[in-house]
C-alpha cells in the first residue's frame, strides 16, 4: 500500500525516514533499522517509509531497499507505505523519485505509476529479482544485450558474466529462496556502469563459519571466502570455483572495484587485491555486492570479439 504526503500521516505506525544521499554507506543504516523492526514486530505490520529527503539514489540504495522491502513482505507479511510528496519545490527530490519509478522499484510493488508513468532509460538495467535457476537465462536476455548496447562493443563480456556467476553461486550457497535482486546503472559522462546485487540469506561470514568452524570478525570471514579454492559449497550443485574468481576477472588490470557487505563486515577489493577490510556492530541482513566497472579499461573486452557481418 502506498500512499501520498499526509494520508499516511494520520495513522500510527514505524516510520523509517531514508537519507538525502542513498548509497552502499547510509543504506546499511536504514536496512538495519528495518531489519530490527521486522524482527520484532507482529505479522501484517506497517512501515512507513519517508522519501521526501532523498537527492540522490545510487543502485546500491535502489537494490538494497527494494530487496528489505521484498523480504519483509514475503517473512511477514509487512505492509510498506511510501510518503512522497508529487508537488515537491526541490527538483533534486522530483528527480531521484522520477528516476526510481523509471528503474521499475514502484513497480515491483504492483505501484508502477505511484508517482510518474516508468519509462525504462537507455543508460538503466532494469531492477529484478532473479533465481539461481534462471541466471543464465537473464544475462542472455537482459544483462548482455544491455552492456553491448552501453558500450557499442559486440563482445561476450565474460569477466562481468563470471562475476554474476559467482554471486549466485555464493546467492545458492547460503540463501533459502535463492533469488537475489539485481540492478545497473551506466554513467556515459564518468565511464562507469555499476550493478548491484542483493539478497537476505544467512551471509557468507555465517556460511564460512559454519563450514570452516573459524572463529574471526565477520570482515575477515569474508576476505578468507575471497582465497583461492575457497567456497562453503552447502549445495551440491554449486560447482562455481569460489568467490576469488570475481577478485581475478573482474579487478584486475584495474578493470572494476568490488565491494562486498555481508553480517558485519565489510570489503572493497581493487586490482586483485583487498584495500579496505572492515567490521561493524550491528549485521547487515544477507549480502551485498557492488560492481564498479571502467568501460573505458580496454582489459574489460574479451580477444575474441564477434565480428559484423558484411
């Protein structure tokens, strides 16, 4: 159920109140929030959400708030309210709610004209939850005519594809209903495409400990995840060679940054190696990957590239 400025603010619920700026750094606070409220709360509980602050959406806050609203729907049966306000006099906020409706995150809510009719941009890969089972499936159809159109290369774009791989791999590993939420964004002006992917299972450090029996912080179960050979392979059919394979085909050469939240740590890998290892108090749900990846860097296209037909 949504609902516009004022109506939902005669009745009584949670409120959650989003950041002006949206991105893999304030998202983790907001899903923690959400996350807590979910926990404790009854089944068929509402939760508002204020989006009247937000200027700025990045697909890390885009993915990471679609899939805590999916998750609490389907856990317990949440009911989610949005307050936005359609007259708005801050332009910066008329276009991150104009920008959300068009990458579909209304209308994953059955809401798809909550504020403006969705027109899908060239430069948007659209948002979607997609199972273990049908990844093959959504790079052909979506993700490589996407990036063939975004770079104007006729190209199999094996190193992002092995990536996406690997997170469903690690999505199957660990993850009860094995979708994850997946979305991209292409900035032509900055050379950049990111996708971000999401899902709420139990978290690789979970995965990893449980397997291993290793007793370290959370960041540092995800960095022993990323080693060679290493993968907690809970479910048979996950033959995928581990989350190193990202580190090795997607980073290096300064290729793409990958920067992986899971429980409570946190890892950013550039050009094969790990730069910044973190771990928090509070555990974010599940796990979080954001792909940055240069479009300029010649290493990202593959030798064999297919030639037109003449």
């Amino acid at each position: 159920m949504f609902a516009q400025y004022g109506e939902v603010e005669r009745r009584r619920m949670y409120e959650i109140k989003l950041p002006r700026q949206l991105n893999k750094n304030s998202i983790r606070d907001v899903i923690i929030s959400f996350r807590n409220y979910v926990d404790s709360c009854v089944t068929g509980s509402e939760i508002t959400i204020d989006m009247r602050g937000i200027t700025f959406i990045e697909p890390a806050g885009v993915i990471a708030l679609s899939n805590i609203i999916q998750w609490a729907r389907k856990n317990k049966n949440v009911h989610v309210n949005f307050i936005i306000d359609t007259s708005s006099k801050d332009s910066r906020n008329i276009n991150a709610m104009e920008y959300l409706s068009d990458c579909s995150f209304f209308a994953n809510f059955n809401q798809a004209d909550i504020f403006k009719v969705p027109r899908l941009r060239q430069t948007t890969l659209e948002l979607k939850e997609v199972g273990t089972t049908k990844i093959n499936q959504w790079k052909q159809s979506d993700l490589m005519t996407w990036l063939q159109s975004r770079t104007g290369r006729r190209n199999e774009f094996s190193s992002i594809c092995v990536a996406i791989d690997e997170i469903f791999n690690n999505i199957s590993d660990h993850s009860q209903e094995h979708i994850g939420s997946i979305f991209g964004q292409h900035y032509p002006n900055l050379d950049r495409i990111i996708i971000a992917v999401s899902d709420f299972g139990i978290g690789i450090p979970a995965s990893i400990k449980r397997k291993f029996e290793l007793d370290r912080p959370d960041n540092e179960l995800i960095e022993h995840a990323l080693k060679e050979g290493i993968s907690s392979q809970s479910v048979p059919q996950n033959r995928g060679a581990g989350l190193s394979n990202i580190m090795k085909t997607l980073t290096r050469n300064n290729i793409g940054e990958v920067t992986i939240i899971s429980n409570c740590g946190k890892v950013v890998i550039i050009d094969n190696n790990v730069v910044e290892s973190t771990s928090f108090e509070e555990s974010y749900p599940g796990t979080f990957f954001e792909l940055i990846i240069d479009v300029s860097n010649e290493h990202l296209y593959d030798i064999e590239e297919e030639e037109e037909f003449e």
